[in-house]
C-alpha cells in the first residue's frame, strides 16, 4: 500500500474521476505510443481540485525549503497552478512565452525579475525533461539562476536524470508508479492495467540526450522486488533486512553519531520509525554501559529497525573475535574492511557489511580493492549482508544490500573532506538500496520531522515504491 497521506491518495483518485488521467493508446510528444496519459488541463473546469492541488505544490515546495524569488510555470498546461501557487505564497510569477511577441516590447518572458533572481520551475508531468530545459534555457538566458523544478506527476522515464545532468534538481509530488498503485487500491482500474503501464515504462526509457529507445532489460538487482532478492540472499539478516525496507517502504539508514548515551536513545526513539536501519558508533559514546545496550535492543524491537554498529573492524581474525565482544549482545550487524582478506569473515559472530568504498575525499581505495571486496561478499553470501559501496555498477549479485553513505539534503564536502550527495542521486544514479543520512536529520532542529521530509523527497518516494517493485517504473540508463 502507498506511503502517501489520505489527501493525496484522494487527489489522485479525483484527477481520474475528472479525465485528467486517462488509459488507451496515446502519442506521445516523444514519439511514441503510451497507455497512459495525463491530461492535466482539465483542471480548469474543476477549481476545488485545481486549488487542492495548488497547496499540496505550494506545501511541497514549503516541506522542501526551497525559497525562490520568482515561480514560472512551464507553458502552457502548469501555467494555472504556476498561478495559484504564486497566489497563495505570495512569491511573484513569471510567464515564459513558447515563441516571442512580434509586436509591442517583442518579450518572451513577461512579468517583473531581476538578473540574478532565483527561479522555481513549476511543470505539469515530465516525461523527457524537455520542455522544462526550453523555459530553462530561457530564463537562463535572461540571467536568472534556475536549478530546481516542482513536478506533479514524474512518468519516470528518465526525465529526472536528464534534468540533472543540466543542473536542475526534479522533485515530484506524485510518479507513475504511485499514482497507479492509488488507482488499483481504489478501484478504478485493474490489476493487468497497473502491470501492462509499469511493462511499458519499463521498457521505453529516455536517454540523457533526449532520444527515446525501446529496450528489453534483464531483470538484475536494480529491477526486482526487495521480497524476491530476499529469495536470493544467502545471509539470514540480509532476508530480514529486504523484507524490512519492503514492509516499512523504507530505504534510509540513520547514522546517530552522538556522544553520549542521552543524546542517542532520544535521537533514535525520534527517527526510529522512519528507519529501516539505524547506524551506530558505540565506542564514541562517552559513557556506554548495558543500560544503553537495552535501550537501543527495545527501541529496535518496538520501532522496528535494524541496528549496526559502524565499528569497520580491519584487523585479523583473532582480533577481531575479541573485539566482537563489545557488540556481541546489542548490534545486529557490524561494518567491516576486507583489507586483512576473506579469512575473517566466517570467524565474525554477526552478519557483516564489507566497506567496498568509503565516501571521503582521498581516500585510497581503487576499483580494484572495491571489485575484490564484493567478490569475497558473494563467495561469502552467508555471513555478508551487503557492501558499502557508492558505485552500483559494481554490484550486480541481487542477494547482496548496497549500502550508499555520505548523503545529505545538499552535495559538498565539509570541513573534514566528508563528500555528500543528494538522496535522489544517492538512490537514481549511484543505485543504493540502503542510504546512510546522519547530520542532515540527527542536527536538525527537530529530528523527526527532518527524517519524514527527507523520506517525501522525489527519489526516495521512487525508492519507497520500488521497494515492492524495485525500479521496474524506471530503468535508468547512464
């Protein structure tokens, strides 16, 4: 069942209730034929939906903290919502033209702004990302700085990645795949219809210079279900885990580093529900005793998550047996390097992520150790969880968990050369199916909303979905 709140499962039914989504055979402006289309115009002869969907964009838009000086909505379809959300906000919109005045002051783009104006690009639906790059593209032009865009429905055919390679972030309100799942629950369209749509998206995909492709793709990692690569997982917490992240609809790994036992169990029992794991490093908290070791045991029995300590044990296995100890009662799992060799692996009392690559500025792993690392979790399925790793064309063993750290809501680097990305990037490009979020949520001002809003951002809820039918809405072609 959708993650999405009963007032956005509503709108959608409404949207199909008043022919604004419709099912057939449609040309597309790509070129080719669709069974579904969005025909979001209609909406202006239904202002109660027209003006429910405003403020869920305008909320959208608030929850993102994204605080531009001017909206354009892209011509012509979103010009209506452009308009609302403008209304409502008060933030002063901009009407981009599909061709210039031929008279008068011969304008393309009309309204009031300045160069250096910050510009929110508000779209209907977003197949390619085309149409969005040519108001982009304009505005630009005009000295504007335009690099987010608001989304109403994402038919998740490689428009956000297209986007993204131009420098504009895409958030969606809704995807396909969403949307479909809604309807099906409501039953206003069938199973078959939801399967024959998701077949299709599936198998038309947009490459980043535009050009629409038809392509069979083999069912790997990326493309099956959480609960059929549980099937396929050797480890007993690796079945545990995709089962999980499939239940929850979740794919986010907490990473609370705080220093003292207070500061982590208030920290977990305020985002523990959001988590599908919650990432620890023990040995930083100053006073760690087995009262703390309960605590975290309980909460992750009520909530419902999986504890692991980030401990990246190295050394070599007699070693490491005794340094098991001090997690031997509480962790579920522990990191570790696989620079001592595969030999220490079956010597370890808990399933293990392998430390594939790490997402520090610098550091000295090459492709090679990171191949050789993920060679001994698969030789080793049974006691490996899955792999830290930043690059999922590395991993291809569907019975193995990527774990995707150093993301936040923003990319950089801090002062200490810790790199971060963008969740979207984290889960679309790099192909994590765990993503490791610490500061962005665990330093905010209140943690557990942090971590609900970072969970409603445009990737994740991709993630979320395709964690019951793992991408199979949106094959990414790089």
């Amino acid at each position: 069942m959708s993650h999405l709140s009963f007032e956005m499962r509503d709108i959608c039914g409404q949207l199909y209730d008043i022919g604004a989504l419709k099912f057939g055979d449609f040309k597309m402006k790509v070129g080719l034929n669709s069974p579904v289309y969005f025909d979001l115009r209609v909406m202006v002869s239904y202002p109660e939906v027209m003006d429910t969907l405003s403020s869920m964009v305008w909320k959208f838009v608030e929850n993102l903290n994204i605080k531009p000086n001017v909206i354009c909505g892209v011509p012509y379809t979103a010009l209506p919502i452009s308009t609302l959300v403008s209304v409502k906000s008060g933030i002063p919109m901009l009407i981009r033209r599909k061709e210039p005045k031929k008279y008068g002051t011969m304008k393309l783009i009309e309204g009031t702004y300045s160069e250096g104006d910050t510009c929110l690009i508000i779209e209907d639906v977003v197949t390619s990302g085309g149409s969005i790059l040519e108001t982009v593209k304009d505005l630009r032009h005009d000295g504007m700085v335009v690099n987010e865009a608001i989304v109403i429905v994402d038919r998740e055919q490689g428009g956000i990645i297209n986007l993204n390679k131009e420098g504009i972030k895409m958030h969606g309100l809704f995807c396909l795949s969403e949307v479909l799942e809604v309807l099906c629950s409501l039953g206003k369209i069938e199973s078959e219809t939801v399967e024959k749509v998701l077949d299709y998206i599936r198998i038309n995909q947009i490459f980043p210079d535009g050009e629409m492709m038809t392509i069979e793709f083999p069912r790997g990692r990326l493309e099956q279900r959480y609960s059929e690569r549980s099937l396929i997982a050797g480890c007993t917490l690796a079945k545990k885990l995709f089962i999980l992240m499939e239940k929850k609809q979740s794919n986010l790994c907490i990473a609370v580093d705080a220093s003292n036992s207070r500061d982590l169990i208030r920290l977990v029992e305020e985002t523990g529900e959001q988590a599908a794991v919650i990432k620890t490093h023990y040995d930083g908290i100053v006073d760690w005793n087995e009262n703390t070791e309960r605590q975290l045991v309980t909460l992750s029995k009520r909530l419902n998550f999986i504890i692991l300590e980030d401990r990246k044990f190295s050394d070599i296995g007699n070693t490491v047996r005794l340094q098991m100890q001090g997690v031997r009662k509480w962790a579920d799992a522990v990191t570790m390097h696989s620079i001592a060799g595969p030999g220490f692996i079956p010597v370890s009392s808990k399933p293990v992520f392998l430390v594939a690559q790490l997402s520090s500025a610098g550091n000295l792993i090459t492709s090679e150790y990171t191949r050789a690392t993920i060679e001994f979790g698969e030789n080793y399925a049974q006691n490996v969880v899955g792999v830290v790793c930043q690059d999922g064309d590395f991993l291809k063993f569907p019975g193995l968990i990527q774990l995707t750290p150093g993301v936040s809501v923003d990319k950089g680097v801090d002062a200490i050369d810790q790199q971060y990305t963008t969740p979207e990037e984290a889960v679309l490009v790099k192909g994590g199916d765990l993503i490791v979020i610490g500061r962005a949520i665990t330093t905010s001002f209140n943690p557990k909303l942090k971590s609900e809003d970072i969970l409603a951002v445009a990737a994740l809820k991709r993630a979320l979905i395709t964690a019951k039918r793992r991408v199979r809405g949106h094959i990414l072609i790089m």
